[in-house]
C-alpha cells in the first residue's frame, strides 16, 4: 500500500479495536509505522523470540542484534521514528 493507504488502514484497525475492545495482530516490518500504530511489540531473531513488551524494547541493542544495523528511535514533533545511522 501506498503511504496514504497504510495511515488510513492502520487508522481504521485502531479505530475498530478500540470502539469494540478488540486486539488486533499484525506483521511489519516498517518500524516507524509500528511506533505509532502499535501499543506492544515482539521482535523475532532468527525463528527465536528476541524481546517483547512496549516501546521500550526498540533499542539500540535490539536494532543492532536484531537487524544488523546502527539505529536507534528519534522524537519528531509527536511521532516516534527509527532512524538508521550510515
């Protein structure tokens, strides 16, 4: 889906949990969109459970462990984003 399509179905996931009390599970793998749509996460390193919990496991160490990569999670105005180092 495109980066409107994404917000809006995401937007409306939400919507419909919270109206009706449901929980809803899902796949990404676009960590920005994850901050701001998801309440608890559970990282997977190699088939294995690696982390689970809030926002508080996306740390540098889970991002290097996990990914292979420097990164680490930056504020911009009242969003979270996972910003990858070069």
């Amino acid at each position: 889906l495109d980066i409107r399509n994404q917000h809006q179905v995401l937007r409306i996931v939400g919507e419909l949990c919270r109206q009706d009390g449901l929980s809803a599970v899902m796949v990404i793998h676009d960590l920005s969109l994850a901050l701001k749509f998801c309440d608890k996460f559970l990282l997977l390193r190699q088939g294995e459970v690696y982390r689970e919990g809030g926002h508080e496991i996306l740390d540098e160490q889970a991002f290097w462990d996990v990914y292979g990569v420097r990164a680490r999670v930056a504020r911009v105005g009242d969003h979270h984003v996972v910003l990858v180092e070069d």
